[in-house]
C-alpha cells in the first residue's frame, strides 16, 4: 500500500471522479432493475437499489449516491440521504430476505441529511431501524466503503458480515472538519483531526472494524476505474463464497458478536 497520510486519503475519498454506486452497477451486475420509494413518504435520489444478477445469481444492490456533477449531486442531495432513501433500503433488505437474496451495500456519504425537515420525518428513528434490522438479516450482507463513510449515515447500511473498505477510502463517526470544530472549535486543524480519528483502512483494519481492505490503483480508484473495479469484485465474489458457507443462524450470531465487541476494552490482568 502506498504510504499517504490519512488527510491524503480523505482528499482521495473525497475526489468528484472516484468511481460510484452507478458505477459499480454497470460495471459488476448485469439486468439491473432500480426500485423507488420507501412506500411511506417519496423517493430519495440519494440512496439508489434493486434487484440484479451478479454473475447470474440474483442479489440486492444498495448504494448511497454523490453524483459527479453539480446537476447529479444536487438531484442526489450530495449524497445526504433522507428518512426515505434509509426506509427504501429497509424495504429492499426485507425484500431480499424474502427471497433469499445476498445483500451488497456500497457506502459513500458525507453523512445522514441533518436538516430540519429529515428529522421531522424520524431521520434518527430511520437509521436506528435499519440497525436493528439489518443485525437480524439471515442472508449474506457484505457492505464496502468505496468512498467516505461518515457517522450513522454510513453505519445504516453498514451492518454487514463482512465490511469492507478501498485502500483510500475513510470511515469515521463525523467529518474531519466537524471532528475539528467540536475538539478545538477550529474546523482548520481538519488535518490534525484526520491523524487522530483513525480514519484510514488500514487504522481500521487494526482495530478490527472491518474485514479486508481491497487495492486501489496507485493515486486512487479514480486514475484506473476498471482496475479498481476488478479488485472490488474479487472481494465481494470471496467473501460472498465464506459466506454461502455459513446458516442463516451463524450468520446472525456471527454478525451480532462481530459489531458487539467493537470498542470493548480488554480485561485488566489482576496481580499475582
């Protein structure tokens, strides 16, 4: 891996040409057929899913969507979703576990809309929902980071059996810039911020957050897209062959050990 310092990687992340979920889509999955609307308030163009094959199985595909324009990411709410996109995808998890269906979440948001109108609409009850749910799912769930992964917003369709995350991508509970803004009321020690949130891959992969790290071209997935496509896709196409290994039941008590022991601290030794 190419030693970059995690402000460098969150510039990565961040870049408007880094491949996304329509990428991923047209690039990994054949016959795809979107669904719309959380069947309770509207549709949300910040969370797009269906239905496709993936190398002529059927699964469900569930991303959160940027846009590589100004048009896109406004269409997209920059990638912010609301109530709706989570309930949308809720409604998909169900609808794959009715049909025994492997899941694929492709996460890359700066966060949940904070805006007045989601909460209003129960933003934090749609996210914790998929939270529960998702920890309950009996097919396989396997979630990849492409991009940014910040806060609750990310962890809503983040609950997966195996998580993983591009070489360049970043994972955190807030931005850098509001990490910095509540620690020392100063948004512009945002790279002082990146260093101490342990935010990269690699931190994670360390800590025990998520399962693998796939390879970017050297510069990111944006300077080499069908390269760092491919990569994704041995990934997905491994873990998903672990997992097809494993009983609905296993996976569930697997999935539920796995995020339980997160942060927990070790044992203290007691004194002989």
């Amino acid at each position: 891996m190419s030693e970059l310092t995690a402000a460098q990687r969150v510039a990565i992340a961040r870049h408007p040409q880094r491949p996304n979920i329509t990428d991923y889509i047209d690039a990994l999955f054949t016959d795809f057929f979107e669904q719309k609307g959380d069947r309770l308030c509207g549709e949300d163009g910040a969370v797009l899913g269906g239905v496709a094959l993936y190398h002529g199985r059927p699964v469900t595909v569930i991303g959160t969507r940027k846009g590589k324009t100004l048009e896109e990411n406004l269409n997209c709410n920059f990638g912010m979703p609301n109530p709706e996109g989570y309930r949308k995808a809720l409604r998909l998890m169900r609808q794959a576990e009715k049909f025994r269906r492997p899941i694929f979440t492709f996460i890359d948001t700066s966060g949940a809309y904070p805006g007045l109108e989601a909460e209003e609409r129960g933003q934090g009850e749609a996210i914790a929902r998929n939270l529960m749910e998702m920890s309950q799912l009996t097919v396989p769930v396997i979630a990849v980071i492409t991009g940014e992964g910040n806060s609750g917003g990310a962890l809503a369709l983040g609950v997966g059996d195996r998580v993983l995350m591009l070489e360049n991508a970043v994972y955190a509970i807030l931005s850098p810039e509001g990490f910095a803004t509540i620690l020392w009321k100063d948004a512009s020690r945002h790279e002082e911020a990146c260093d101490l949130m342990k935010l990269t891959a690699p931190d994670l992969l360390r800590l025990g957050v998520i399962d693998d790290i796939i390879p970017e071209p050297e510069g990111g997935a944006h300077l080499a897209p069908a390269i760092a496509l491919r990569q994704v896709d041995r990934a997905i196409s491994r873990h998903l062959a672990e997992l097809d290994s494993e009983s609905g039941k296993s996976l569930v008590a697997a999935r539920y050990q796995k995020f339980r022991k997160m942060g927990a601290a070790a044992p203290e030794k007691e004194n002989p």
